[in-house]
C-alpha cells in the first residue's frame, strides 16, 4: 500500500507515524507531506529516513491512502485532489464529519457504515470517540433518554502550539509571566494561561452559548450512534498535557441495572474498566496516555433515581482521540478487503 500522511509533523501525525511502525498494513511507501515551512524536513521511518513534501496536488499522485492530520482548510482544499488521483482519505478534521454521506467511524461503534463506494471517512472529534464508545454499549441494554457530559481537556488538543506555551508557562511559572497567545484560541482576541487554570472554553462560541466542540460532541454523537437522544456538554480545557478525561450520566428511559451494564463495560476488548473505589482504582489520564484503549471506571447509578448513570471515562486524545482510531479504520478496510488494497 502506498500511504500519505497530511500533516505528518503535528502531534497527530507525529503519532501516526509510530503506530504506523507496528500496523499489519502492507506498506511500500510512506509519503510524508506538509506545510511549506516543513518541506526537506527528514522524520525516521523504520529506520529510514523520509522527506517531507511540501503540500501541493502533485504530491497525491500514486496513493491509495491517505490520512489527513492537518486541519479543516486543509482538508477542504486538498481532500478532493486526493480522490480525484484515486486515493481513499481517513481526515481527522472537522470539514467534512457531519457531511450526510460521509460515513463518521469508530470502530468499535459503526464500521458497518464504510462501503467500497465512499472515498472519503471521517475521523470523529477526540471528545466524541471516547464517549461514543461507552454510550453505543449501554444503548444496547437500555435506551438511552439522555447524556450530560463535562469534559477535561488535555492541552495537547490544542496542537503543538498550545503545548509549547504551556510547557514555557510551566518552566518559567516562579520567574517570569509568560503573555497567553494560544489558548483557549488561536485567532481570539482574549487569550487565558493555561497553567494553575481551568478553562470553559474550547474553540469558539457559537450564536446558542455552546462552543464549537461542545456542540462537535453532541452533533457527532447522535450521527454515530444513529440516535437523536437529548446530549449536553461543557468542554473545558484543563493543565493536563495529554489525555482527555470525561464525567458523564445518562439518563435512560427504563431502570438501570448496574450488573448489566458492568458485564456490557467488560465484553468491549478496547475499553477497559478500571473500577475498584476501595483501592483508589479509577481511569487517569496518566493511566491512559500512550494507550489506544478507552479507559471507565467511578460507574455508579444516581442516588436518587433508578434510571440514572454515572461514570468517568479516559482516552489518549492523540491516540484513541486520533491517530488510533484512524489506523483502526484503515486496518478494518484492509482486513474486510473493502477497496482491494
Ligand atoms: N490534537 C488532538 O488531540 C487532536 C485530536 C483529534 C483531532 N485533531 C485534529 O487533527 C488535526 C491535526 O491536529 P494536531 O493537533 O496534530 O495539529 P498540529 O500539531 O498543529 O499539526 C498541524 C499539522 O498540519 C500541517 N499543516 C499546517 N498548515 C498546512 C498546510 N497549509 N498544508 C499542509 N499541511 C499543513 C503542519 O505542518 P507544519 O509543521 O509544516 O506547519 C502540521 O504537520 C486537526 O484538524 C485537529 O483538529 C487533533
């Protein structure tokens, strides 16, 4: 297989060249591509050293694959050369998830929705795969009326831009103030420092007071789950470098029986309940950093109502969240021989 990676010098990329070392796919060639400001750059690959390529629509001549890590702009200008050139794409941004004929993947979920017919998958928002998970388990023992969800936001979601500030803030936090320039956004004219802070906010806010993640949670969400179940969301971005963490409860229509939903957790391979309250054994993003599982645990039901569900959920945002999560879709295409590779 002849692979591209859009993006290959961001975190994203940077992750799914390592996992790329281990994949089972039969890879002839990596093409490694980016930004103008990367081009020439050399990254180790297998112990060989590849060129990155400066984006251009001769770069996706001869691929039939290729990842995009990069962003929405990105995706929207060079996703179409790629198929046009006959390549299918796995994109990891936000242009195309809620497209109706774009299939929106997690695995675990809803591989059944790719078709050797679409050219173009989309990679779900790192927030909604580690919920989405999860949800799609206990939608199958009892339906689902509704989900609240708070999120805690690792900085490295941000890009390398955003690490970079808070790795200065943290060294020089006893000497000097370090002017935010990146968080919570980019191109917003307020920005917050990240250290010794919680932020509730991720990306910008749209005209009903939600943020643009909070509503990329619910939207994708209920495209995934194929359901329209009510879900709210508070993302906030928190002093952690990697690792997403999620408090959620869900509301069902019927009782919950907590036996059930335990045995459901448990059959999942790639979801790991790490539960035991007694012994302080709970999901962290220090358990789950560098991992491609989703991580559960603190499942209890509400103390009020028989319907209700409480449970703590965490993902690598980079791995699962991301990079992962796009292997697993290409693996799933090669092994079920979807597109002939
Ligand atoms: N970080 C996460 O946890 C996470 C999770 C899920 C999804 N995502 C999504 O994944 C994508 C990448 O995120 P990231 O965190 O890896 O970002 P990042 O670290 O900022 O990396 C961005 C990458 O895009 C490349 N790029 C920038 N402008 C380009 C252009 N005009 N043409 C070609 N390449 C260009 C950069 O190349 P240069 O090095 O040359 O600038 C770099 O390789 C984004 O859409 C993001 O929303 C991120």
């Amino acid at each position: 297989m002849r692979i591209g990676i859009v993006g290959a010098t961001g975190i994203v990329g940077t992750k799914l060249i390592q996992l790329l070392e281990k994949t089972h796919l039969p890879i002839t060639e990596l093409r490694l591509i980016a930004s103008v400001h990367s081009s020439g750059k050399l990254i180790i690959f297998k112990e060989k050293l590849l060129e990155v390529y400066k984006i251009s629509a001769e770069v996706f001549d001869n691929l039939d694959l290729v990842f995009f890590m990069a962003s929405s702009d990105v995706a929207k200008e060079y996703v179409d050369v790629a198929i046009s050139k006959g390549a299918v794409v796995i994109d990891n941004s936000s242009a195309f998830r809620m497209k109706e004929n774009v299939p929106l993947v997690v695995p675990e979920v809803n591989q059944e929705v790719i078709t050797k017919n679409d050219r173009l998958i989309a990679n779900p928002n790192c927030s909604t795969i580690q919920l989405v998970v999860p949800l799609y388990l206990l939608s199958k023992i009892n339906q689902i009326k509704r989900v609240d969800v708070s999120t805690y936001q690792a900085v490295s979601g941000a890009g390398k831009e955003a690490i970079d500030e808070f790795i200065e803030q943290i060294k020089n936090y006893e000497t000097k103030k370090v002017k935010p320039q990146i968080l919570p956004v980019k191109d917003e004219l307020v920005h917050y420092e990240i250290i010794n802070n919680a932020i509730p906010q991720i990306d910008v806010f749209e005209n009903n007071n939600y943020t643009k993640e909070e509503m990329k949670v619910i939207h994708e969400s209920q495209k995934i789950l194929n359901k329209k179940m009510q879900i709210s969301c508070t993302a906030v971005r928190i002093p952690v470098l990697n690792g997403h963490s999620e408090s959620v409860t869900v509301t069902f229509e019927n009782e919950v029986s907590l036996n059930l939903v335990k045995e459901a957790f448990n059959e999942e391979k790639n979801l790991i309940v790490l539960d035991d309250p007694k012994n302080q054994v709970y999901p962290l993003a220090k358990i789950a950093n560098g991992k491609n599982e989703v991580f559960i645990g603190r499942v209890r039901k509400d103390i009020y109502a028989n319907n209700i569900l409480h449970f703590f959920v965490v993902a690598d945002n980079l791995l699962k969240g991301a990079a992962a999560n796009a292997l697993q879709i290409a693996e799933k295409c090669y092994s079920e021989k979807i597109y002939g590779w």
